[in-house]
C-alpha cells in the first residue's frame, strides 16, 4: 500500500502548506504594522527564514510522533483523518481571521482520530500534559518577555529623542523579524515532519527498520520548504487582526514583541515543547501594548482570540473524530487502516 502512504504525505505537506499560510501572521503581522517592510518583502524574508531553521533539529518531530498518540497503535486512517480534523480548524479560523494554534490543532487531530480508532489507551498523557500546560505558559512567557523587553527599552532609550529611538528600531526590527520567523519555522515544520515519520513507521520505510521514529534528511527540507511557500501566501485576514487590532505597534513594540517571541519559540524546539507560535506572539504583542497602559489593548479582540484557543484542541479532535467513523467504512472497503 505505497500509494496509500504517499497519499497521506501529501495531505501532511497539504496541512504544512495551509499552516505556513495560517501563521503566516505570526511571522510578518508586526513588521507589517510598523511599515519597517512591505506585505511581499515580510512574506519574502519569513518565508526564506522558515525554510532555513531546518538546522535547529527534529526534537518537536519527535514530540508530535511519539509524545501525543502511540506509533504502534496509528494506522492510515487515524493519521489521514487527523491531518483533516487540523486541516479543517485552521481553514475556518483563517476565514474568520482568528488567530488560533496550528501545533494544537494537530494535536486535537491526532487526539480525536486516535481515541476514535484505538480507545484512550493509545493516548500517551506526559506528552499531552506538557503541550496542555504550555497552552498557558507560552503566552505568558511571551507576555513577561515583551513588557520586560518594552520597559527595558524604555529605561535605556529614556533621553533619546522618539524620532531617533523610531529611526534606530525600524533597522532592528529587521533582525528581530528574521529571530522570530526562524524561531516560527523551527517550531512549525517540525509538526508535519512528526507526522510523516508516524507514517514512514507504519509502513517501515525507515532507513534504519529498527528504528520506531526516525527523520530523513528528504521529511526534514521538503516541510521546512513547504512551510516556506506557505507563508509566502499570506494569510492577510489574521495579519489585520495580529497586527492593527489587538493594539498599534511602533517599531520599538514591533521589534521586543519579535524578539520576546523568539526567544520563548527558539528555548522550547531545543527542548523539544511543541508550542504554538501564535499564542506566543499574541502575549508578546499584548505585553507590548499592556507598557503603554491597560486601554491600549483591545480587550474585545483578546477575548475572541482566547476562545478560538479554548475551543481549538476540542473542535479539530471532534472534526477528526467524525472522519475517522466516516471513512472507516471505505477504509475497510480498501482493505486499508
């Protein structure tokens, strides 16, 4: 059944895709605000940063294969009907323009595909634990990050002129943009490369057939490129949102909320945490504007983006769920699953 596995692939690469262009936001929204680039030269320059964090490594490639559902307990169908249950979430709040968490998405899909195919024994709970409490954690370590960043500044910029302190940041923001895009794309690619090896797994086709997970070299570039060419698509209905709504940024605030973001994206790949890189920024832009005072936040925004969170690992772990049941029996027709 190669033509099943490669079936699946591209739907994994499919989902890639539609994160790159989901999160997109994550990647250029503050750059963009701030006017430090134009809407093609951010998507340019996160698209291409996306693509090279390939070298940072596959500890989250692990996490998402091993760390959410047994290997040994997938088949076809819970990996195929996961990737539709994330699919299905990221295209909906991308319509609605809500900035919500590709990572938990997928985690919601392999949640409700593996419940549906193998009972909640095939759950693996200190990997589920550990994304769970980060949904908290990231944006809070965002949020620390950037008021900490923010206050900073302001104490060691506090006898510059405004115009020289804007004139100065919209040349670093350039580089915290880059940090925060390499930082996205670390954490991003890495989810799409995890699923792929659960199906490698499957269907033994790793290089060494011992191996319960493993990463080819050929899993690792195409969904760093993938990703890329994602982003390169926009995503332009959740940069309106990141970027003019939930408060104005100057390139000061747009450069520590990048900066803050990459910090938290970049600490967790190394240690393998799969987090979502749209929580974190939203509490660095919120702990930006929360410096200047609590009203320059639009709360209302807040709160909407905070639902689409909640209500995130549920609704794609009942969309995959419902798939599952609906193509078992076509599934069973194929002989496959």
């Amino acid at each position: 059944m190669l033509t099943v596995a490669c079936v699946i692939i591209v739907v994994a690469l499919i989902f890639d895709y539609v994160n790159g262009m989901h999160d997109a936001a994550n990647s250029i929204a503050t750059v963009v605000s701030t006017r430090v680039l134009s809407p093609l030269q951010a998507v340019v320059m996160a698209a291409f940063f996306n693509a090279i964090s390939l070298v940072l490594g596959t500890q989250v490639a692990a996490t998402i294969g091993t760390g959410v559902i047994r290997p040994e307990a997938v088949n076809e169908l819970t990996i195929f009907a996961a990737l539709v249950g994330a699919i299905f979430w990221n295209i909906l709040t991308w319509w609605l323009g809500l900035p919500s968490s590709s990572s938990h998405a997928l985690i919601g899909g392999l949640v409700g595909a593996g419940i549906a195919g193998a009972g909640f024994s095939v759950l693996v709970f200190s990997g589920l634990s550990k994304a769970v409490v980060f949904i908290v954690l990231s944006p809070m370590t965002g949020f620390v990050l950037g008021m900490a960043l923010m206050v900073a500044t302001y104490w060691f910029f506090r006898r510059v002129s405004l115009a020289s302190v804007d004139r100065l940041f919209r040349k670093i923001q350039l580089l915290s943009a880059a940090a925060y895009s390499f930082g996205h794309g670390s954490n991003d690619a890495q989810k799409t490369m995890g699923i792929i090896a659960l199906v490698l797994y499957r269907y033994h086709l790793h290089s060494d057939p011992a191996a319960v997970f493993a990463v080819p070299l050929w899993s690792a570039v195409t969904c760093h490129l993938v990703i890329g060419l994602g982003t390169l698509s926009g995503g332009w209905r959740i940069v309106k949102t990141m970027g003019l709504k939930i408060c104005k940024l100057q390139p000061v605030g747009g450069c520590c909320a990048e900066s803050a973001g990459a910090l938290t994206l970049l600490g967790t790949a190394l240690f393998g945490i799969p987090v979502s890189t749209t929580h974190t920024i939203t509490g660095a832009i919120l702990g930006v504007g929360s410096t200047k005072r609590l009203s320059a936040v639009r709360w209302g925004v807040t709160r909407k983006i905070v639902l689409a969170w909640i209500l995130t690992i549920p609704a794609s772990a009942l969309v995959s769920f419902l798939t599952y049941y609906l193509m078992l029996p076509l599934a069973k027709l194929l002989g496959i699953g």
